[in-house]
C-alpha cells in the first residue's frame, strides 16, 4: 500500500486515520484481506440451528467480503462452521435450511458428511492421489459463548480468551436466561464508512453535544475507558442508581452506579451490557460510504427495559448515525486530513486506530 498509513502509540502524540483511509478504494478493498479476514465475527444465536442434522447456509457480509458459509449441527450436537464451496468446482452446496446428514453437491454429486468430510465422488477411480486433505470442506474456527455464535475466518487473535475476561466482569448477570427479542431488533443503513461508526462509538466524549437525553441519565464526568488487547470497555455512569446494575460485594465494581458496560471487539463489535440484557450491534460495511447496522437484543429482565441508559436506545442511534453521516460529508473536504485525540476521552478510538494501522502494515 502506498504512503503507509501510522498512527503512534502514544495517544498524546498520535494523529486520527487520515481521511483517505475513509474514502479510498485500494484501502477499503484492503482492509478485507488485512482485517477482517484475520478477525472473529459475530454470526448471530443457537436458533439459527437449532435442530440434529441441520443446515443453515449464510454469507458473510454478502456486500462486502460475500463469504459462503455453512452451518450444521450433526448428530452429536455440535455446531460446524464449513465452507459452503464444493472442493470439486466451486459450486455452493446448500441454498436454503434444511434438514441433512449428508451434503451432496448438484454439480457433480461430490458428497461430504456433516462435519465436512470428503465421502464420494463418481468417476474419480483412476484419479491420482485422491482424495487428499483439501478435499474436505474448509473447516472455520468457532466459539460459543451464552449462545452467541461466532467465527473466525484465518484470525490472528484468541476470541475465547477475550469473552473470558468480559464474563469475569459481567458474568453476576443471569446471561445463561437470555431470550432473543425480535420487537428490539433492527437493521440501519446509514450512509458513511463503517469505521466512522466505530469511531463514533467508542467515546462518550460527543454524549452532552448529540445525545441531550442520554447525557441526562449518565454521568459524563464519571465516564471511563479501560482498554485491553483486542477489544475495550466504557463504562457509563449512572446518575440515578435505581437505574443501575445490581453489583454484588464480591465485584470489583460493587457499589458504583454503573448503568451500562459497552464492550467493543475489533474490528466491528458492539456488546452492551444492560439491566436488562444485551444490545448487539453488528457494523457491516457495504461499500467507502454505506454501512449496515444489525442491531440485535437479547432480554433476561424485560421488568427493567426502557430505563436509564438504555431508555431509547432508537432515539441514540438515529443520533448516532446523523452526525456519523454529517462527518461523511466533512472528510471529502480538500482541507482536512487528521486530527488529534483527547487523552482522557477518545481513549477507545486511539485504540481502534491502532489496531487498523498495526493489522494493515502487517506483511
């Protein structure tokens, strides 16, 4: 890539992504070899497969990175996350959900069991050194956690290893009785480049300017970053502790007026913890300038929903989302290229740049 793209690891030295990093094709084309290949992603729940000898075919970012993917479940209950590629040709091995134990391709009728395993191929007798390892089914990385499904495509990071440290943190919520609520979920198409979205995310340092109802149930003052290797934490503040977790002694945290944890996973992760359970939001970029939202919820408490920080969270996001495209329209300017970073505040955007600077100078 041309004119490396380096952000310096002291945030009171450091300068932003320049604005080419949010408006150049060769980059964004980049970033999908660079970073998001090299990630996890959040897939979605165990009901996405519910069922012994089950198939669920999915594309990943079908805009984007346009990855088929299979899900199953075979007949010892374990989920598989395969490549839905015939090693034969190339054609896609399952179209839609369904029930199977054997996966056939309608090509050629090359056919694998469950897990992914080469079984038969017709008229392949006096094929030399066949079948060998690659005849298989790509097999991906994965991890379930609480039910929340996720995949690793060639990821250079341990994703269990961060989802151990967010249950040491949260894990006094009842987080085994979360219920997905389909009413509190959405999808968002918002005109910006998808790391505008995550810059905006992690500060709460816009909170008093965009959000003028969430600054009055948060603390501002209180607001705090901690950041760890490959993912980060803000913590919001409560000012009204009946609108609070309910912390017990043995925590860490106990007896601060805590009303939401927002962890965020690189690249494009969003894990609020409420009261009353999870908000997800997915960032799914399409194109330079337009991105997909998947926002999902996921409910162990719904007595304490529509309070405090999390009273109307679609109120935030369309907020979020009009000054994340009022900055889309500002980085086209011939005038602007970087900025600088407040240290007490854009702690988790520092830590974002970062990473996108380290993963896409890696050789």
């Amino acid at each position: 890539m041309k004119n490396k793209i380096y952000v310096n690891n002291d945030i009171c030295k450091a300068e932003t992504l320049p604005a080419r990093f949010y408006k150049d094709q060769e980059i964004f084309e980049l970033i999908k070899e660079k970073i998001f290949l090299k990630c996890w992603h959040w897939i979605g729940d165990e009901s996405l497969i519910e069922n012994i000898n089950s198939a669920y075919p999915i594309n990943l970012y079908p805009k984007f990175l346009d990855e088929p993917l299979l899900i199953t479940r075979n007949q010892n209950n374990n989920i598989n996350f395969l490549s839905n590629v015939c090693t034969h040709r190339g054609n896609i091995l399952v179209k839609k959900k369904c029930k199977l134990k054997k996966i056939t391709c309608s090509y050629h009728g090359r056919r694998f069991d469950n897990n992914g395993i080469f079984e038969f191929m017709p008229e392949f007798q006096k094929t030399e050194n066949f079948p060998r390892e690659c005849d298989n089914l790509y097999k991906f990385s994965s991890f379930n956690w609480k039910k929340l499904l996720f995949v690793g495509l060639n990821p250079d990071f341990d994703i269990e290893k961060i989802l151990i440290k967010i249950e040491e943190r949260i894990g006094f919520l009842p987080l085994n009785d979360l219920k997905p609520d389909l009413t509190l979920s959405k999808d968002y198409n918002i005109n910006a480049n998808w790391a505008l979205y995550c810059d905006n995310y992690l500060e709460g340092f816009h909170v008093p300017f965009v959000h003028k109802d969430l600054n009055e149930v948060l603390d501002y003052n209180s607001y705090k970053t901690e950041v760890d290797k490959f993912f980060n934490l803000q913590i919001g503040y409560g000012k009204n502790e009946v609108e609070c977790f309910n912390i017990p002694k043995s925590h860490k945290d106990y007896g601060k007026n805590i009303a939401a944890y927002y962890y965020w996973i690189f690249p494009n992760l969003m894990l609020n913890f409420y009261p009353w359970g999870i908000s997800i939001n997915l960032v799914c970029p399409e194109s330079n300038s337009k991105t997909k939202i998947l926002f999902r919820s996921y409910v162990f408490d719904k007595t304490k929903l529509n309070h405090g920080a999390s009273s109307d969270l679609d109120k935030v996001e369309m907020e979020d989302e009009e000054i994340v495209e009022t900055v889309q329209m500002g980085i086209k300017s011939s005038f602007y290229n970087t900025g600088r970073f407040s240290p007490t505040m854009e702690r988790g955007v520092h830590h974002f740049h970062s990473l996108i600077s380290n993963f896409l100078n890696k050789k």
